[in-house]
C-alpha cells in the first residue's frame, strides 16, 4: 500500500466540493495521476467520468478497489447507484423513483435490503420519511427503523424534525435569526442539547459560519467551527475550519486541527486553491491547486519545510 493513498483520497473528496460548484458540461473523463516524491512515475489515482449534459456516471478508484456508477432520467435525478468499494456493507445498488408526491430508494447490498420513501409537499419539501431495513445476514446489525415528521414556520424553512423509533422519541428544533438558522436543539427523554449553532446565511443565503459537535451522540466532546469570507462578487475566498475538544486537546486555547482553504480569482474564474492543513495549532503539510477554465489542472503538495511531497496532475477529456 502506497503511503500516500489516504492523502490524496482527502485531497481528492476537496476537490469534487469544489469541482460541485463548476459545470462539467462538455467534459467526458477527469483522470488524476499522482507521483510522490520516491515515484518513478505518476500513477493513476482515480477517474471521474460524466454525461454529455455534465451529469458524473462514474468514479472509480483502483487503489481502493472502489468504483461508483450512477444513472438519471430525462430531468436528470438520478434514477440508480451502483457501489462496489472493497469489501463493505455498503456495496449494492440504490434504485430511486420520483412521483409527484412521494421520492422512493431501495438499497440492496449482500447484508440488508433499505427502503426510504418521503413524502413531499408542494414545493417538494419532505413532511415525513419513513426507513425499514431488511436484515439479510446474520452478520448485520441494523439501524433501527425510524419514522420522521417535519414541520416549517412561515417561511417555509423548517421548524421541528420528530424522529420515532424503537429506541424512543427525538425531537429537533430549529431557531433562527431572521432567515438565518442559528441554533438546533434536540430533546431526548426530556434532556436537551445543543446540536448547532450559528449557522448564518447572510441575506445572500451563502454559508457564513457555523458551529456543531464533533459527535452528535456526545455533545459534550466539543465542537467544530467553520468560517466563510466572500469577496464583494459573492465568491468565497476562504473557509476555516478548525476542531476544539474538551477530552482530546493538552491546551484547550488551541485548536487540535485546523484546515484552512484560500480562493484566488483571475479573469473571473477560480484560478488557484491554497489549502494548509494543521494539527494541535501547528502545520504539517500544504496544498496548491491550479484551476483553468474552472476545473483543476494540478496540484502540487509540501511538508511544514516547504519540501516537495507529490505532484498531481488531472487530465481532462472533452466530448
């Protein structure tokens, strides 16, 4: 196993949240090759392919032995989902259906069989979801079986998430300042929790800040915090993200992880990602993607001494 896998597999789920917000229409097949510092060539990392209308039909990753490939209609939801990384519980198909009111999956793998279906209403909003799980090996066990009931204030965001199952009630409520979500509190057996706060999404509706726990089941453990800037076009420039815990930090004023991404612009298109990341407030390794036409090119990767670790390279094939 090469050292640099689970790396790059991180660089690699970075990059699609970016690639998320650029139009792939056109683009056939993304391949990404990777030469470490000890290579004798670059290698292939993994493999992003797409439709002509930009839709991604498949990932596959060779050295996870991991390959994803999904289906869509003539809207472009998508209709299936096939998984096949390692072995897994989770490897199987998803199959969807959309009906006016109602939005139906099944998941079958080799240990369960899923169903969830959602109920909509008329601005395709879930008033209530419903997931059973058939147990097909003694070897899975299950999630309970839940039902959800949502409710939404005025303004159609939503106001409570009631979620029923045989290990008893839970109960979400959402509070905002003005349109901006900015506190999630969950009752269970008559105990409340804070689950998020500060989620605020200015008048824009962009993402500026939020705060929740490291662990949802124990919110005690401490709390991430993100941080958005936007320049005055309404583009990010960068996000902040850092880690506080009460268990796991020597010094509770530093932060025990820190990942900071910076967004430079040229011609009015994303040109340069800087990503540095940090543990216990001090950093290990930094990243520079260059962008051309709104997908990445390259990426070079550098230790805490500014010495060369890889070099990645992403190939792009048009239709």
């Amino acid at each position: 196993m090469r050292l640099f896998y689970f790396f790059f597999f991180l660089l690699a789920c970075t990059a699609n949240k970016v690639w998320a917000q650029t139009p792939y229409k056109g683009v056939k097949q993304i391949s990404v090759f990777t030469k470490a510092k000890t290579d004798k060539a670059p290698q292939l990392e993994y493999e992003m392919h797409f439709d002509k209308k930009g839709n991604q039909t498949k990932y596959h990753h060779p050295t996870h032995y991991c390959t994803q490939e999904w289906a869509y209609n003539a809207q472009d939801q998508v209709t299936k989902l096939d998984i096949m990384c390692g072995e897994s519980f989770g490897n199987g198909t998803t199959v969807y259906q959309y009906l006016p009111t109602i939005t139906k999956s099944v998941e079958t793998t080799g240990a369960y069989e899923r169903t969830i279906i959602d109920s909509l209403n008329a601005q395709k909003k879930p008033l209530s979801r419903t997931q059973v799980t058939k147990v097909l090996s003694d070897s899975y066990t299950p999630s309970p079986d839940t039902r959800i009931v949502y409710t939404y204030n005025a303004k159609n965001l939503p106001a409570t998430e009631t979620i029923y199952s045989t290990e008893g009630k839970t109960l979400k409520e959402y509070a905002y300042k003005g349109d901006s979500l900015h506190c999630i509190t969950r009752t269970i057996a008559g105990k409340k929790d804070t689950l998020l706060l500060q989620d605020y999404q200015r008048d824009s509706g962009r993402r500026a800040s939020k705060k929740y726990p490291i662990n949802e089941y124990e919110t005690q453990a401490g709390f991430y915090s993100e941080i958005y800037r936007y320049d005055d076009k309404g583009r990010i420039i960068s996000l902040t993200t850092n880690a506080k815990s009460a268990n796991n930090c020597p010094n509770p004023k530093v932060p025990c992880a820190l990942n900071m991404k910076e967004y430079q612009y040229k011609n009015e298109q994303l040109f340069q990602v800087t990503e540095t990341f940090y543990e216990k407030g001090t950093m290990t390794t930094y990243s520079i993607t260059l962008y051309a036409n709104g997908l990445p090119r390259e990426t070079k990767v550098y230790d805490a001494k500014n010495e060369f670790i890889a070099h990645t390279t992403y190939k792009i094939q048009k239709w």
